[in-house]
C-alpha cells in the first residue's frame, strides 16, 4: 500500500474524466433507478422537489470532489502519493459527501429522523452509488493507460535501436512549443533540462561554465525526441544527459544523479524513473 500510485491517476485528464462521468451517472442512477432513486432519500411528499433536492445534493457532492480532486493534483505535482494515501483520500471525499447530506437534510429540511439514522443511511448508499462509476472508470482509464504504455515501449524499443547511430557530437535542435527552432546545440554539451512552469531551461557546458537557455515548452514534448542521445527522464522536473553522469547515488532524503563537472549541482532521481535510469547508464 506505500506504492506510488499509478501517474495515470494524477493526470488532469484522469481526474476530468472520472468527475465527468461520475457526475453523469450519479444523477441517472440515484433519480432513476430503485432502491436510490430520490423519492427515498428526501421526505417532502413532492416528488419535483424530491428530484430538486436530490439534484442540489449531487451538485453539492460534485464541487467538494472538484475541490478534493483540485487539491490532489497539486500534490501529486510535488511527488505521486501512496496507495495507502489514495485511498484515505477517497474514503474522505466519501465521508464529506455523507456530512453534506446529513446537514442537508437535518438542518434545510428538518428531517424527523435522528441524525445517527440519516448518517448511517447515506454512509450505506454513497459509496455503493460511486462505487460503480469509480470502478468502471479505474478498469477504462487503466486499460488506456496499458495500452499507452505498450505503444511507448514499442516506440521507446525503435528509439533505442537508433541510439547507437548518435554519437556526442551530433547536433540537438530544440524547438518550441509552436515548432520553431530556438536552439541548436552539440548532445555532449547537454547537462539536464529543468522544467519551468510553461518553459524549460536547457542547461549546458560552455569552457568549463555552466549556462543556459530558455524555451518555451515542455518536458514530455522534448522526451521523445532526447532519449535517442542518452538524454533522458529521471524527474517530472528533470531530463539528464546520461553520457555527463559521473555516478548515481542513494542518500537520506532519496536518490541522486551527479555529474562529471563539479560546476553542476546534483539532480534529484525519482522512483518512478529510477530502475530505467539506472539499467540504460549501465549501458553506457
């Protein structure tokens, strides 16, 4: 359970698409179809109102997954969160939800019952409503997200075949995000890219200096293009130049690339990369 989740689950895209259709059917499902269809969920002997109620609720039950999801993919930004993480997660959104619609209807619709019985209701039918959307959405996006990996390891497997046919001297022209050339520059003078909100710093040797340009676009636009010059991911913020690496090292804090030049502060090496990281420098 202290694995990484999966960095498909941390994608905007993921997240959209999982409240989107999380949405859809939830109002289909509890408006419609029995035993959590709204009639039963409000008592107002009006069924009109019974659906606006039950409507407002979802509504109410969106928003505070929009905030939870908001939050979640900040820090997912920072480093992917556990398993265990993830799924704590998703039993508090569960429970807010419940929260809102104890208070809904006990304060805004004085409902008779007791608080306990409303609570234990709702604790009962929230998570069977989701469960299904979430499931569904799990085993699709999943499945996406094999068969994207499938096709970048074919694609990966051909880039690799074409890295022998690149030496250290061979030219790099990086472009921006609209196609433009912006820079043009030998692979072995190449250290790292930093990612930079919507920019990338291309750090490189100039006599024994260390310095750099900026360009406007991202790191998974570039990856596909470097990884043929040794140039590779070892960070969501990072790309490495693997034929500058002195060594890889294990610290307190995590893991580490270091480089030949001593004018080059260390790059942090993540998990996730690690194992790939590791296997093409010991190619080198």
């Amino acid at each position: 359970m202290l694995k990484k989740i999966p960095e498909y689950l941390a994608k905007k895209g993921t997240n959209l698409n999982l409240l989107v259709f999380v949405f859809i059917f939830s109002m289909v499902f509890v408006n419609v179809y029995t035993p959590f269809e709204f009639s039963t969920w409000f008592r107002t002997n009006s069924d009109s109102l019974n659906f606006l109620y039950s409507t407002c609720t979802i509504l109410g039950g969106m928003v505070i997954l929009i905030v939870s999801r908001i939050v979640m993919y900040y820090v997912n930004k920072r480093e992917l969160i556990s398993m265990l993480s993830y799924v704590l997660w998703l039993a508090a959104e569960l429970l807010m939800i419940v929260m809102l619609y104890t208070l809904v209807n006990k304060l805004l619709l004085h409902d008779q019952r007791d608080v306990y019985s409303i609570f234990r209701r709702a604790l009962m039918f929230v998570p069977a409503i989701l469960a299904i959307p979430y499931l569904v959405s799990y085993l699709y996006l999943g499945l996406r997200s094999k068969d994207a990996t499938i096709n970048k390891l074919i694609e990966e497997g051909h880039t690799n075949g074409q890295a022998l046919q690149h030496s250290v001297d061979d030219t790099i022209t990086f472009n921006d995000e609209n196609g433009k050339p912006r820079l043009t520059i030998k692979s072995g003078s190449i250290l790292y890219l930093g990612a930079n909100d919507n920019y990338v710093n291309v750090y490189y040797l100039d006599n024994d200096k260390v310095g750099y340009n900026i360009i406007r676009n991202n790191l998974k636009s570039l990856e596909k293009q470097l990884t043929a010059y040794g140039i590779v991911r070892c960070h969501r913020s990072y790309m490495v130049n693997l034929h500058c690496v002195k060594l890889i090292s294990r610290e307190k804090d995590g893991m580490y690339v270091t480089f030949d030049s001593n004018a080059v502060s260390k790059i942090p090496l993540s998990k996730s990369y690690s194992e790939e990281v590791m296997r093409q420098f010991s190619e080198l």
